[in-house]
C-alpha cells in the first residue's frame, strides 16, 4: 500500500494539487493520504489491507474524514466488500461521500480528481 500512496501522491501533485501523506488531523488522528488544493480540503483517502473489522474501520474512517473537514472519503480495499447496511447512510448524515475502490479503480479514478 505503500507504493500507491506515493503513486496517488505523485499522481496529484502532477495535477497541481497538494497531497498530504499522513495528513494530522486537529484531533490527533491520522489519514493515510490528503488531497487539497490551495488549503480546501477535497479528498481523504485510506488505505485498508486487511478484511478484519472492515465494517468497524470503515466507520472509524468516516468519523475521521468529517471531524476534519472532508466531504469525500475513498477507501482503497484489496478484498470484497462486505454489505455495508446502514453505514452509507451515517456516511451522508455525517456529510461524508464514501467510495469503496479496488486497487486498480482507484489508479484510475486519482487521475479525475480535480479542484472545485
């Protein structure tokens, strides 16, 4: 996971946009990579390589990206996605937009990312 951090970061900064590995939150958490452009915060990316507790990481990440400002937060997830039930819902309550991406999606989606 590592080596597509540094390829998402790499990706973005060729965009002209700011990635943030290990971004700090206010609050102390840590997000595995953040997207930002001119100090906006527009995307938070984690970075999941286990299928263990997925349901509960998933939720802890949410929590994360909406305490620090994200409205859009991808996961990347090597393995199927469980059915997630009601966590999408507390997602968009929490103002929160979640993908779930499978590697290879999410090398390709990096490159859309744009500033708003």
């Amino acid at each position: 996971m590592k080596a597509l951090t540094k390829e998402a970061a790499e990706i973005a900064r060729g965009m002209g946009l700011m990635a943030v590995p290990e971004y700090r939150t206010a609050d102390g958490t840590r997000i595995d990579l953040a997207i930002l452009s001119d100090g906006k915060k527009l995307l938070a990316i984690e970075f999941e390589n286990s299928y263990k507790w997925i349901r509960q990481r998933l939720l802890y990440n949410i929590v994360k990206a909406s305490r620090a400002g994200f409205s859009e937060l991808w996961v990347v997830y090597p393995f199927q996605v469980p059915p997630l039930g009601w966590i999408n819902e507390y997602a968009l309550e929490l103002g929160v937009e979640l993908k779930i991406l499978e590697p290879e999606e999410f090398r390709e989606k990096i490159r859309s990312v744009r500033a708003q």
